[in-house]
C-alpha cells in the first residue's frame, strides 16, 4: 500500500479546560465556546462537555480536548494524545512583539 505523508499545514487550536476548576479556565472555556460556535452542555454522563457543529454533525469535546479550527474555517475536537502525535507549536516569527 502506498504511504502518504500530511502536509505541513499551520493551525489555530485552543484546549479545552474543566469550567470547574477556577475562574481563568472558565474564562479560556467561554473564549473556546464563542470562537468555534459551540455551545456547553451539563449532562449526566459526561458532565461538562461543548457540543461543536462540524461539517459532518455535533461532536462532543471533553475538558483537555483540543479544538482546532481547520483548514476552511471549521471547528472539530481533538483528543490530546492525537493532538501531542500530530502537531507540534510554531516558534513566532523572530522580531514579533506578542502582547
């Protein structure tokens, strides 16, 4: 079978935290919520959890998932052990002043 390789492409991705944990992580949750269209849900089975419309239906993100924004603007979980196994940060540009 051939092997193929994905190209390297850069993306925007926020994790997601426990809103139950303090103030800073419910704050980075809400940003989440806001920046990908989701909305929270508080359910007796996975108890906080962000419902995330994508391309192919809702998912469902759990505290310490990674929501990435795609190539074409959508928005789609990803577990962290897959995120650490296929993205690696981007150094900022040499001379940015990040604020």
């Amino acid at each position: 079978m051939p092997i193929f390789r994905k190209k390297p492409v850069e993306i925007e991705a926020r994790r997601l935290c426990d809103p139950r944990k303090s103030e800073a992580d419910w704050k980075v949750c809400r940003d989440a919520a806001v920046w990908s269209g989701a909305r929270w849900v508080d359910d007796a089975v996975d108890s906080f959890c962000l419902i995330i419309p994508t391309p192919e239906g809702d998912m469902k993100a759990l505290p310490g998932d990674w929501i990435i924004k795609g190539v074409k603007g959508e928005f789609y979980p990803c577990k962290n052990d897959i995120f650490e196994r296929t993205y690696e940060p981007v150094p900022a540009p040499s001379g940015c002043n990040e604020v």
